[in-house]
C-alpha cells in the first residue's frame, strides 16, 4: 500500500516515558537521524534528577523534545507537534504542553485501572473526551514488541525493554526517515549481547513496518534538510564541544590540559569525556571534594599545564577561595560551571543562569575573573577555547558558564578545521628579568614574579624546573614586582587596581559586537547572555514576522563587557534583557552604564519559549512606539 | 623521590636559603626544622629549581618563603590538593608540603587522608605544636581534653586525633614521628622521608613558646631517654603483653597501628621513628603511566580526527 506524504518545514516531537524506558536513548538516536539527514535541529532533554523514581508516577516521567526543521532553527520548540507517550504518567505530565491538534502516539499496554489511579486518571483518557482535541493514535506497543521479538527467547520483562525502539521505528516511518544508522548503532553498543542486538533490531525494523503496512496512520510526512553552509557537520552537545575546546586549548597552547574535578550533575559528562583523550596529554583527576579538585588544577597550573575544573553553581561555592588564590597567583585556570537551577541543591537536572553574579563576585575581596558564555551547544567549543586563550595570555582564573540546556542539548555543528585555530601562546619565563646590585655592590639578574607585560598587564609565568627563576608565591598580598609579601597599604591599594586592570584589558583584545537589525529601524534592543541566545533570536524573528522591527545583542564576554557595549545599548530606546534569573545581567547592565535596561525573567527550570517571549518583546515594542508616538 | 640530573656544582644549606627575613618567633621549634631542611637538602642530590615547596595556612606554613626553591603558600588546609597537582603534572619534581596540626588535621583532614590513601609522591611535614598559634591561642585538634585555650575557657571537651594512627588508618605509606629539638633525629626521619616514593607523612613535634609553650618538655633533655621509644627496624616492641620485632616494611599496618597507639598509655614511652615505609604504586606514576600508555597503544591524539568522530555530514556547496 503507499500512503499519501505531506511535507513539512518544521516538527517539534516528545518522547516521554518512565525513566527506565529509554526514551534519552530513543530522542538521541532520532536526532543523530535527522542531523544526518541534513535537518537543522535543537533538542532539549528534561529529566528527573532521581535516577529510577517509582515506577509510572509523574516525577517519574523521562522526556526528550526535538525541533527538527527545512530551515535554520534557534530553539527545541515550545509545544510539541508529535508526542509519544509511553505509559499514562508520560501522557498526563505532557498534555498540558500540547497546541491543538497536535499528534499523540500512546502504548496502551500500561493503561490499567491501577496505573491510572497512580496518575490521578479518574477514568482511561483514551475512553473519554480528555485528548478530543488531538489526533491519538492508541497502540499497545509494548505487547506487538514482545510479539516481535519472540524467536530470540527472552524473558516477557527484557523482551518488553526493547519498546523504546519500536516506538523509534514508527515515529522514524512517520518522517520517512532511515534506521540504518541506528541499526550499526545498536550492533556496536550491544557487540557483546548478540541477543538483546538483534531483539533491538527487530523492535526497531517492527515499529517501520507497523507504520508502512497498518491504516493506522492515513499519512507519513517529509521535512526537507535545511539549507547549510559548505562544510563538514555533526550533532554536538554543549558538554562534548565544551571537553573536545579543552583539548583543542591544550594542543593549540602546547600545554597539558589537567583536569580536576568532583562529580556533580550536569557536569560530569565533561569530566567523563576528557578522561578518554589521554592520547592528547590530557590527565583527569576525580578529586575527594570540588576544593581539591581545583586546589589540583592551581598546582597543576603552577607546574607549567593548564589547570581546568569543572561543576556546577554548588562547586563553585565551595571553590571561591581557590579561585581567589588563583587570582592573587595569577596563574591561568579555566573553571567551568555548568548551571543548574539554585540555591542550594536545587534542581539538578534543569538549567538556569543564576549563578552570573556568583561567578562574577562571588569570592573574598576584590577578586576580578573574567567572565565567558557560550551562546548554543556547538558554541561550547569555541567558548572553552576562548577561556584557555584568556587564562593563559593574561594569567587568570576565567569563568566559563555553560548549563543545563547547553550541556545536555544539541545542535547540528560546523567542524572547525583544527588548522585554521589560532595558536595559544604560554610564553613562559626563561631569564631573569630584573637586574640590581647585591650588598657587595656587584650586579646581580633576579627574576622578579611580578613584573608585568605593559600591553596585558600579564605576570611571567615561570614553572618549577627552570633554574635560576626559583620564586615563591601565594595568597598574600604580593609587593608590586618582586612579589614577596607586602603589607604596605598603598602596594595594596595599587595591586588591588592593578588585578582589576589586567582583566578590563582583556576587553581591547575582543572583536566588536555584531547587532543584528535587519531593518536597521529597531528602537527596541534585546540583549542577553548565554543559552538564551536560541530562545531571544527565535523570538525576535517571530517580532520581526509580525512587521516590528527589534535588534538584538548577545554577550559572549560578561566581564569585561565589550567596549562598544555602552554606545549600542546607548543608541536605542529602550533596552530589554531577557535572563533565567531575577535580573542579575540587567543589574550589572544598569550599574555599569546607567541604562534603564528592562529585565524579563523566568526560573522554572526551561529555557524561555520563543512564543511566549516573543509576546513580552513585543509588548515593549508596543509601548516603545506609543511612547515615542 | 624522583630520579634527576645531579646538578653541575655541588650546593650548601645557604643556596637553599631565600632572601626573606624568618618571622618566627623567638624560641619556635620551627627555626630547628627550617635549618635541619636546608642541612640536608644538598645532600638529596636534587636541582634547587626541580624542588617546590607547598604550604596552607599557619606559623608553619610560611616555611615556603625561607627556601630558594619554588614555593606556593596556598590556602587553608588545600596544600595537599594543590601538590597533588604538581606532582601529578611533573615527574620531575620533588615535592614537599609543609603543615600544621590546625590545617592538616582540621581545615585540610579531608584532603591530609586522601593524599595519603592515593599515595602520590609528596613528603608531608606535619608540624604539630598542639595549639593555633597564628589565630593566638585556640585549642587544636591535637590538643588534650581538658586543654584550657582563649576558645575553651573550662577546658576543651574534643577528643585529639593521633597523627600516626590516622596516618596508619589511611593506609599511608610512610608514617614517621620526631621532635624538633633533637636535631640528628629529626634530620635522619625527613631525609628517609624525603628518599621514599609515594606519600610520606612524618609528624613533627614542635614547641610553641608562646601559646603552648612545653608541650613537649617531657620528651626533652638527658632525663627524657626513658620517656622516647626509638623505633628501628628489628627493635623489640611490647604492646598489651605481646611482644614482637618492629617491622616497618610489613604490608600488614596492624601491629604499626598497635606501636602508635602507646602514646594513649601514661605508663608508656612515646613512640618516635618510622613506623611503617612500604613500597606501594604512586597515584601520580600510575596517572603518567595511563597516559604513556595511551600514547603508546595509539600514537598522540590527531584533533581533527577527534572533532570529525561519531556521525558526521558533508554540504558540498551552499544548500538552499
């Protein structure tokens, strides 16, 4: 039979199910289709922090969204167009997100009175009016997957595992897309397991063909690649393009990378990452605590590698005095925090970007860092390069602030060729650099800690192993150039200037900031920092559609703000800064340059909705235009 | 301690010394440790500028900035964290980590018994005077119950840790003990320390005259023979009734752990030696050598290879 085929320019797909149901593994494995296809795409995986809640309950619910498009594509969607549904729990933690008409694919194999109870379906939602307003497909999906799988002998429990897979096998017929991929895929992760392969196998092959060859589904559709620019793609999430920067940082420098860090969600995947690129002198070290894994990274520094940690908003509290030591030694270090819903423990699995005035005061004294934020999940990559450049030129701690969204999220990404990076240059100190005359009266080469480069403002960074510069430094306040401890208040007064210098010089070494103003008749500026870049140009678009004009800025530097920042927020007339937080960029905004800068804010764990922020920018276009009227 | 070129001219304790004022004050025990370290220095055959020195906070703690080596005065209690970085960052680096009994075993116990667990190549000088002496004065963890200090004016109601014993419990693999005013001993425990590969933790007592001044007068002077028991290997050791001859190379801590657990006896000399000194892979060895290995199975990384891995597309020309 052949069905009719409908095309498409956009799908927002969600897969939900319980946490043990595989559906990370399915929304990941559909997005590698799709990227390989030549789709643009977001993703945004939402997780329970707890690794197996009870079973079937709604904080038990596992979900992973998909945006797949024909064009270029900022966000993971607002609202599903298409979810699958994999136990009652799923269906009712995600109705609520479902525009009109949306499709729902349901497995009503766990649709009992018990698990329905467990939910608070007073009656089964696939028996009355509850999802009239969606095109449902009711499928026991789980009971034609064992049925499928039944040659290879498992037990009804392992042979009903395989479900996730031919669920992707019917959502992959439903967008015409290939399982070939995923079927080398599942050879290569269960080499071992020959069995629970080839019952993988046959799940996946059962779900296309349950699509192909049932009435079930009147049309199939198509979403044709996006248009790209030349070059050589892959799917990246903001984790892995954050690790591979780190590696590319230490053999861009020359420098070993070493790496200390304490598990903790959401960052732990870059710890896991680098440990597998010993091949590229990059050691990992999984530390007792978050203080003695940076406390590692500071000596490794001082030796001569490149010191990295890496945790997220509660590490960062625990490390504050070392980066504080790391300030006061100036010695490169990059401290990657990745996000995640605060105070306290929080939310673990989710994002936020409320940790920036951490980052950026968060430390005893005047103690400066720069500040760095990569802006999508490819985007990891050349941030975290960027933060090695910073702390091995200026001789830094920086800050490095991905989260949640960037780090579990993914995005088709541009490979760079490694040939075309520019070098990092350590430049370490291998003279004496001040001459002077010992009591004898006889001229005598010293090697001073800290005199400075005049441009940078950079100390020399001389590694134990080269004779002669033996010195000592530390966490007291240091006299200006020969860096032995002074307690003489105008050294301190003039070091502390110095420090803060040196970091608002980084500022001269950064490009001009792009606005993007299609029209160039924007009155109204968007600016923002971080992941909220997708969300903020997505809604712009939609501002723009609607036949407003808008601008937009996004800041990759925090600290130091760009030099041209001040003119440009200057220029417009009203200035509104989208943030997951209560406003803490805006605060720094209006301190800084004395611009009413407008913050709007969320905190629920997600990043912004491009419909419903487009609605707030254009909420201040409106009145911007009123006022100017 | 890491094998390295032996350097050209021989050196003296006074190219070991920096040019920094010593700020201690009068009559502190740490003036003998300083000057027993830079004694025996030249002799460890070791580059000045292969050799650094990492301290936390505390009187002991400035040690750094007295020697003409490469030095860190870090944080409170993180020495440990940050040479383990060192040392596991550079092979040929010799490194040492001067502390207290505040920063050590308090501030910095954490990162003390997880350095000594790993086993990565660091000789540790715990200087333990019983007392905080740059805060002025408060009860340490080592202090006695009962102690009366500026914090505890009825008398401290914390039960002191034994250095040794928790040394011993971590697994460590040189533990030692000495005391500051007996110069020859203190000189032969640190450069057995310093010789050993791995974690060596060796506990030094040290008087502070001004806060907590004779803490350890008992074990000083002609009369104090009976009050030390000098542990070598082969000595005839009593314990609870059973007798045995003191091994420190014995992989078993059990009867190390039993010999310092004397210090708890009134009736019982204080023990002082090397406890235990037994050869145990290094953390930051085994860390090089997972790295080496890797190189050596695969050749060094090819990044571009790296950054093109896992599913991956090509655009010939502008797609639209």
């Amino acid at each position: 039979m052949s069905h009719p085929v409908t095309e498409l320019d956009r799908v927002v797909i969600r897969f939900a199910g319980d946490s043990g149901d595989g559906m990370q593994l399915t929304g990941d494995r559909f997005t590698q289709e799709a990227a390989v296809f030549g789709n643009d795409l977001s993703t945004l995986p939402n997780f329970p922090a707890e690794i197996r809640a009870p079973q079937g309950t709604i904080p038990g619910v596992s979900s992973f969204q998909l945006h797949f498009a024909s064009y270029d594509i900022l966000t993971p969607g607002d609202r599903p167009d298409v979810l699958v549904a994999m136990n009652p729990a799923a269906l009712k933690a995600n109705t609520g997100d479902l525009p009109k008409g949306a499709t729902v694919i349901v497995d009503t194999h766990d649709f009992t009175a018990r698990n329905l109870t467990k939910v608070g379906y007073a009656a089964n939602p696939l028996e009355d009016e509850t999802l009239a307003d969606f095109a449902v497909h009711a499928v026991d999906l789980t009971g034609m997957t064992v049925e499928a799988v039944k040659e290879f002998g498992l037990s009804r429990k392992d042979a009903a595992r395989s479900k996730n897979m031919f669920a992707l096998g019917l959502v992959s017929w439903l967008y015409g897309r290939d399982v070939a991929g995923t079927e080398t895929y599942l050879a290569h992760k269960f080499a071992t397991k020959p069995t629970i392969r080839d019952a993988n196998v046959a799940a996946l092959r059962a779900g296309w063909n349950f699509g192909e060859t049932t009435e079930t589904f009147a049309v199939s559709y198509v979403v044709k690649p996006a248009p790209a620019a030349p070059g050589r793609y892959r799917n990246i999430t903001g984790n892995t393009a954050l690790s591979y920067g780190l590696v590319a940082a230490g053999r861009l420098s020359g420098l070993p990378v070493l790496m200390g860090a304490y598990p903790i969600t959401p960052a732990s995947d870059i710890l896991h990452e680098l440990s597998k690129h010993k091949r590229f002198g990059v050691t990992t070290f999984q530390a007792e605590d978050e203080i003695a894994a940076i406390g590692a990274a500071v000596g490794a520094s001082f030796a001569g590698t490149l010191g990295v940690t890496a945790t997220s908003g509660p590490g960062v509290a625990l490390k504050s005095e070392a980066m504080g030591l790391a300030v006061m030694t100036e010695l490169p270090l990059v401290v990657v925090d990745v996000q995640r819903g605060g105070p306290s423990t929080g939310l673990p699995t989710k994002t936020e970007q409320s940790d920036l005035l951490q980052a950026m005061y968060g430390r005893n004294g005047e103690a400066p860092m720069p500040v760095i934020a990569p802006q999508s999940p490819g985007d990891c990559f050349a941030a975290a390069v960027e933060a090695a450049r910073i702390a091995i030129t200026y001789r830094t701690p920086v800050m490095l602030l991905s989260d949640g969204y960037l780090a579990n999220g993914s995005e088709p990404w541009a490979i760079p060729s490694v040939a075309d990076l520019p070098a990092i240059e350590p430049g370490f100190a291998t003279a004496p650099n001040h001459s002077t005359t010992n009591a004898k009266g006889e001229p005598v080469e010293e090697f001073w800690p800290y005199l400075r480069d005049e441009e940078t403002l950079a100390r020399p960074w001389a590694i134990p192993g080269t004779a002669g510069l033996e010195h000592r430094i530390g966490g007291l306040e240091k006299g200006e150039g020969h860096g032995n401890i002074s307690y003489d208040p105008a050294n301190h007064d003039r070091m502390v200037r110095i420090r803060a210098e040196k970091v608002q010089r980084i500022a001269d070494s950064l490009p001009p900031l792009e606005v993007d103003d299609p029209s160039g008749q924007a009155d109204v500026l968007v600016i923002g920092w971080g992941s909220t870049y997708g969300p903020i140009g997505a809604a712009c678009r939609r501002v723009r559609a609607a036949g407003h004009p808008i601008a937009q800025v996004h800041l990759r530097h925090v600290n130091p703000l760009p030099n041209d920042l001040g003119a440009i927020l200057r220029r417009y007339d009203r200035v509104v800064c989208p943030e997951m937080n209560l406003g803490q960029l805006s605060r720094l905004l209006r301190a800084e340059y004395l611009v009413d800068v407008r913050p709007i804010t969320t905190v629920r764990g997600l990043p912004f909705g491009a419909e419903a922020l487009a609605h707030d920018l254009l909420t201040h276009v409106t009145r911007t235009a009123e006022a100017l009227a | 301690m890491t094998t390295v070129d032996l350097p050209a001219p021989a050196l003296t304790a006074k190219d070991f010394s920096s040019d920094q004022e010593v700020r201690w004050c009068p009559g502190c025990g740490d003036y003998a440790v300083l000057k027993a370290v830079q004694s025996f220095l030249p002799d460890l055959g070791l580059r000045r500028e292969n050799i650094v020195f990492v301290s936390g906070i505390g009187c002991s703690s400035r040690f750094p900035y007295y020697l003409d080596t490469y030095g860190m005065h870090s944080i409170h209690g993180r020495a440990p964290s940050i040479a383990t970085g060192i040392a596991t960052a550079r092979e040929d680096l010799n490194v040492w980590v001067v502390t207290g009994d505040g920063d050590a075993l308090s501030i910095g116990g954490n990162h003390l018994i997880h350095a000594l667990r790993r086993n990565v190549n660091m000789t540790i000088l715990l200087f333990n005077n019983r007392i905080y002496g740059l805060t002025k004065g408060q009860y340490s963890p080592t202090s006695e119950t009962g102690k009366v200090t500026k914090s505890t004016p009825v008398g401290s109601i914390d039960h002191p840790f034994n250095p040794v014993s928790l040394a011993l419990g971590a697994e460590a693999s040189f533990v030692a003990r000495t005391i500051d005013c007996d110069r020859k001993h203190l000189t032969a425990v640190l450069a057995a320390a310093a010789a050993h590969r791995g974690t060596s933790l060796v506990e030094i007592y040290q008087n502070c005259p001004i806060f907590n001044d004779g803490a350890f007068e008992g074990l000083k002077g002609p009369d104090a023979a009976d009050q030390l028991l000098r542990l070598e290997p082969g000595l005839e050791v009593t314990v609870d009734g059973q007798t045995w001859t003191h091994d420190p190379t014995e992989a078993n801590p059990t009867r190390q752990f039993a010999i310092s657990r004397l210090d708890g006896d009134p009736d019982s000399p204080v023990p002082v030696g090397i406890f235990r000194q037994v050869d145990r892979p290094t953390y930051d060895d085994q860390a090089r050598a997972q790295v080496a290995d890797a190189l050596a199975a695969a050749g060094p990384g090819d990044l571009q290879a790296l950054l093109d891995s896992g599913d991956t597309w090509s655009v010939a020309e502008e797609r639209a």
